[in-house]
C-alpha cells in the first residue's frame, strides 16, 4: 500500500488532545476521514480476502492521541455471516492509531501488521490496517484479522449479541489495569467479538 501524503489535521481527527476518554466521533467525522483515507491508500495488495469498504458507514472511536476506525464491507449482512463455513466472508477494514491488538500480552509487532504511513510536515504516522473477516470453526463462528501475511494475526470467538446499533460494525474499548483494554465490535446487531489492544510505538 503506497504512503499518503496529507494534512492530518483533515485525515487524522484521531488526535484530539481534548478528548478525556474513549468516545465515539460523530457520523460525519468518522465518514470523511474514512473516505480521505480510501481514496489515498488505493488497494490493499495481495489481499486475503476482498474487502469492499463503505467509509459512508464508519465508524470511529478516539481516546486522547489514539484512536480505532472501522470501515465495513458493502456487502456484508447479518444473514452472509449466519451462512459462514470455513471459507472467510469479508467483513471490514480496521485501522488503530497508536495501538495494536495484543496477543499473549504483548502488542502485535509491526512487522506482522499491514501499515499504511500518513506523513504531514515531514512527521510520518505509520496506522496499522487489518482486514476483518468471519468464518465457521467447526461449529462456531469466529472473527479473523489479517495483517501481512497468509495466516490471520488473530482469532477470536463471534458471539450472538443482539445491540441496537447505528453503523454495521460499532465499536467500544474498557481499559484494564494493565495499561491494555478490551476491544469490542459489535457486528450487524447481532453478534460481537472482543480482544485484547495496547499501546504501540506507531
């Protein structure tokens, strides 16, 4: 993926020294800085599955400096992850600024990670961009986050979960004592997956 070249202050509102705690941006915010994003990253080469990403239904969750933003397919339902079997449906696009889901306690090297660099007055901000998709593991569904490389990075349980929701993927985060917190998607209003993020050096 080619580096971006623009001002942060209209791609990147995941800086915002004001913000006291994790909040969810408003639609429009989350929308624009999802769709500056798409039309400057291109397409995501060699991808593991295909995602076709609709920044008209992001969603963006800020918390000082760092930041989480989802973007999900245009064709994902409900309906297409019931149906899941072992072959991955396409479910988003996840960004982190300043984060990285964490595995046995540890952030996800950068290396295992696709990245895509915004530079802005010669500072570059390197974003960690993970492919989302479910499938079916034997008789459960899962969540799957694909970084560079052939394997997901991570796999976590998708549990029913009905929520009344206002984009197809929300997101939330509760911090533990650990200096991680708990990442959560709720995904199409009925189903949610969570795991571990912490802080990078990105």
């Amino acid at each position: 993926m080619k580096t971006l070249i623009a001002p942060l202050a209209v791609i990147l509102a995941f800086t915002l020294s004001s913000a006291r705690a994790q909040e969810k941006a408003p639609a429009e915010q989350a929308q624009k800085i999802a769709a500056k994003i798409l039309e400057m990253a291109g397409d995501v080469a060699a991808p593991q599955i295909k995602v076709r990403p609709d920044a008209s239904q992001a969603c963006l969750l800020k918390a000082g400096e760092m930041g989480a933003l989802v973007i999900p397919d245009q064709d994902f339902t409900a309906e297409k992850i019931a149906k899941a079997g072992k072959d991955v449906v396409p479910v988003g696009q996840l960004y982190f600024k300043g984060l990285a889901p964490a595995k046995d306690g540890l952030a996800l090297a950068e290396s295992a990670l696709r990245i895509v660099t915004v530079a802005d007055k010669g500072t570059d901000y390197r974003l960690p961009l993970l492919l989302l998709g479910v499938r079916k593991q034997g008789e459960k569904l899962e969540l799957v986050l694909f970084g560079r490389d052939k394997a997901p990075v991570l796999a976590v349980a998708l549990k029913q979960a009905e929520a009344s929701q206002e984009t197809p993927i929300e997101l939330s985060a509760e911090k533990r004592a650990d200096e991680s917190a708990d990442f959560t998607l709720n995904i199409a209003g009925k189903y949610r997956a969570s795991f571990a993020i912490k802080k990078s050096d990105g």
